[in-house]
C-alpha cells in the first residue's frame, strides 16, 4: 500500500493557525506549547555584540504523538534503540512510508 506524506496540519507548523487556533483537525497544539528561555545575539550598532533574553515555543513529545495519530490513525511511529548505555539510551524515531 502506497502512501504519500502529509506535513501535520496541511503544512501549518504547530503554533500556526488555520482556524480559532486549531490546525483544521480538531486537534490545536497551542493549548500544549511551552515557552522556553532562549539567548538571542544581537548586533549593535557599534558593532558589539550583546545577548538578549527571548523566548522560544516547544511543543512537547506527547502532544506532538497525539497530534500525528489523530491526524494519521492508520499510519505508524517506529521507534529503534541506537546504542544502549548504563543510564542512556539513544532511540531514532520515523515514520515509515510504506
């Protein structure tokens, strides 16, 4: 079975609205977003270079699963171990397209 890939949301990235927020699938990321501290350069005029405070938005693992399996109920999420340490594991994660 073919099956082509589909951005979330019909290419709108989590935080971007099609309709009241939502992506147009009844599933809005917004409600799960969080705002991370963030240190931007900024290039003054004197040529110095100062570093402001900022803010980023970060939609976390679990909202962003759920989203893709309300939007994709049929497709799937592979997860594989790369290389198991005593207290770490490093996982690839995809989305096979059969």
């Amino acid at each position: 079975m073919n099956r082509k890939a589909k951005s979330a949301g019909g290419g709108n990235k989590p935080g971007t609205s099609r309709k009241n927020g939502s992506n147009g699938y009844g599933c809005d990321p917004n409600k799960y977003m969080l705002k991370l501290p963030k240190d931007k350069k900024v290039q003054l005029a004197n040529g110095r270079v100062r570093r402001q405070k900022t803010e980023t938005g970060y939609l976390p693992v679990a909202p962003r699963v759920a989203w893709f399996r309300k939007e994709h109920p049929d497709w799937g999420i592979v997860t594989k171990a790369v290389h198991l340490a005593n207290n770490a594991v490093i996982t690839m994660v995809g989305c096979p397209l059969c």
